[in-house]
C-alpha cells in the first residue's frame, strides 16, 4: 500500500491528503505536521498514533530524522 503524497507536508493538517484513506486513528488527529510532530512521528509512527495501519518501524537516528525532514521542508 502506497502512503499519501508528501508533496508540502510540512504544516500540512495531518490526515488530510486528498484521495488517501487514513486509518481512524490518523482521522482524530487535529495537528498540523510541525517540525516536532514529524520528528515525533518518524521516530516511531506506532507511539504517535497509536492504532495506525502503517507499518513502518520509524527512524531512530536523529540525524536521519532531521535530514529527511530537512528534504520535506523542500518541498513545500
């Protein structure tokens, strides 16, 4: 399964790319993805948002956190 586009996620209301079927847990979110909420959510999607059909197992190292969100921030 494909994830929603990432194109101008940064301050991007989370759980709202359009045509992108979220799980319930990403519907109750109220958040924009900040620089702290992605960095918080990259590290470990499952502790985030708990509940969510993502499988992925996040990003631990720091510095590979803040060099993608760093990539994000481009493409706003």
């Amino acid at each position: 399964m494909v994830g929603p586009n990432l194109w101008g996620v940064v301050g991007r209301e989370a759980g709202s790319a359009e045509g992108f079927f979220y799980s319930p847990a990403f519907e109750e979110l109220t958040h924009d993805w900040t620089i702290a909420e992605l960095d918080a959510f990259l590290k470990s999607p499952a502790e985030r948002v708990p509940g969510t059909f993502m499988a992925f197992g996040g990003i631990k190292d720091e510095q590979q956190r803040q060099d993608l969100i760093c990539f994000l921030q481009q493409l706003n």
